[in-house]
C-alpha cells in the first residue's frame, strides 16, 4: 500500500479522545497547521480544541470520514478497541490510504489485532503510546514509542515532531506497546524510591526542598523525582497521569510477562501498592498520590504534615 505525503494545511487530521494529555497533543497540531475534526464523548472536554478551530463530529467514525490521519488517545484496551474496532469506530469510516494512529497505552496483542484489521482494509495502523504525562504533552516534548511499518511512521514525521521530543520507530506492530511497557516497569518501581526517599527526609526532619537540590541533580535523579518531587512536596496531588490508568498499564506489562514466562516481583509490589492506594478513594490522582498510601503505612498524615 502506498502513503500520503502529510503536509499541515493539505493533510487532515482526526483527533479522537481530548483528555489531559490528547487535548494538548492535538493543540499542537492545529498550530502548526493541520486542519482537525475531535470526538469525545464529553464534549465539554474538547471546547479548547473547537475554540481553537477544530471542527466535532459525533463519533469516531465519522471522524474518521472527515480525517486522511486519525489520532486516538482514550483510557482502557476496551475503548481502543471500540473506538478503532467497533460497529461506529474509527476504521467503519476509512476509506483505504488513510492511516489510524493509536496513542493510547494498551495490549500489544490489540494494536496487532488492529494493525491486521486495518491492513484487510488497505488501512494503514500504527502503534504510538506516549511518555510525559500532562507536562510532556502541555510542552510538545513527549517520548514517543511506535511500532508498525517504517514507512508510515516516516510520513507522520511532521506530525511526530508537533507532539514530541525523542521519537523512535520500535518495530513492527505491537512493538510501541511492548516499549510502553517497558517505560511503565521503569516508573513503578522507581515511584516507590521517590515516595519512600521524601518520607525518610520528613520523619529525619530535613526540609525537603533543600534535600531536592542535593538529590535531584546527582546519580539518584530521576524524572519523576524532579518533575513529581515538588509536586509530592506541595501536595498537589493532580493528575498528570491517572492511577487508574497506571494499574491498567502494570496489568497490561504483567500478563505479558506472564505469558513470557518471566517473573516481575517488583512490578507486582508496585502494582499491589496502587491498587491500595486506588482502593483509598484515589483512583482519579496522579501517580504521585503514592506517596498518601506509603506514609499511611507510618500513620503519618502527609497531607497535614
């Protein structure tokens, strides 16, 4: 199958799911040129989009009548999969040379599943979860992991470079979620060190500021201990990125663990900590909100600290 050339102002983009991250990734699209049409199912939550320019449209698929490149970011395997594959999703309304772009985390096994789909089609299909959280995506400085065939990941490269900063063609499909899952092993565990660091310098008694400046610049800094650290510090729990969608992740990045036959131990400590931490009524915080169920392991009430 051959690719379009993807050129903003020629080029029409869909964008499907305008949550905390897809409403900034798809701004950045708009300004540097592309035409959008957006579905959501709050539409309330695409406003910003629409005020920017962008047209609605009632469903993905006729999103994707209206698109030649589609764009999805939603929250669980479910919803890519009725979102891309349903009676009313985005590949129902693609005629064959357009291509569909799934940025959501998901199963490996799914975006094959849809990569095979598409391709009965003459649709092109491409993996492309994202790492970076709101402040990534607010900034256009995402990592972007991608997997399908090389040539269609090349012709995005206009599209890449507006959403992100370290872009990198993984494979073949299914290859940008196996990295995704890669990327999530690594925070899990290394949110327990951030946490379980910023506790031990509360009960010491250090001021936790002044601990950052020693901490974070030197061989134990970390992204999250930078980016999250000051948010942990000030108790702003807000989400960059979801628990609930974090526990999905970790589920995802175990079953297939399991069904490599390797064993994880860390990853299932963490993920066990966040579905405590989830059960405690914090599903909807950001990652960071760890730290609430680790000090609650101490009885010590961070939040009054």
């Amino acid at each position: 199958m051959s690719v379009m050339e993807i050129r903003p102002g020629q080029t029409r983009i869909g964008w499907i799911g305008t949550g905390v991250m897809g409403s900034s990734m798809c701004s950045h699209l708009i300004a540097r040129g592309f035409t959008a049409t957006v579905y959501n199912r709050t539409r309330a939550k695409a406003d910003r989009l629409l005020e920017q320019g962008a047209a609605w449209a009632d469903s993905p698929r006729a999103v994707a009548r209206q698109s030649d490149v589609v764009f999805s970011i939603v929250g669980f395997p479910r919803d890519v999969r009725e979102t891309i594959l349903g009676t009313d999703g985005a590949l129902a309304g693609c005629e064959p040379g357009k291509i569909l772009v799934d940025m959501t985390t998901s199963q490996p096994s799914l975006a094959v599943e849809i990569a095979e789909a598409a391709e009965q089609r003459g649709v092109h299909s491409v993996d492309a979860p994202v790492s970076g959280g709101d402040i990534g995506a607010r900034e256009a400085r995402l990592s972007i992991m991608i997997g399908g065939r090389k040539e269609v990941v090349d012709a995005l490269q206009p599209c890449w470079e507006a959403m992100g900063k370290t872009i990198v063609y993984q494979g073949p499909a299914g290859s940008g979620q196996h990295t995704k899952m890669v990327n999530q092993t690594l925070i899990a565990t290394n949110m327990i060190g951030v946490c379980e660091a910023l506790l031990y310098a509360y009960k010491a008694g250090l001021d936790l500021p002044t601990v950052m400046q020693s901490v974070a610049p030197g061989a134990a800094g970390s992204w999250s201990l930078s980016n999250l650290g000051p948010r942990i510090i000030a108790n702003n729990f807000d989400p960059g990125f979801f628990v609930e969608h974090f526990i999905k992740d970790m589920g995802i990045a175990l079953d297939e663990a399991n069904r490599m036959g390797l064993a994880l131990p860390g990853l299932a400590l963490a993920r066990q900590l966040y579905l405590a931490l989830q059960a405690q009524g914090h599903g909807r915080d950001g990652t960071h909100a760890l730290q609430l169920a680790l000090a609650g392991l101490s009885a010590i009430d961070w939040r009054a600290r």
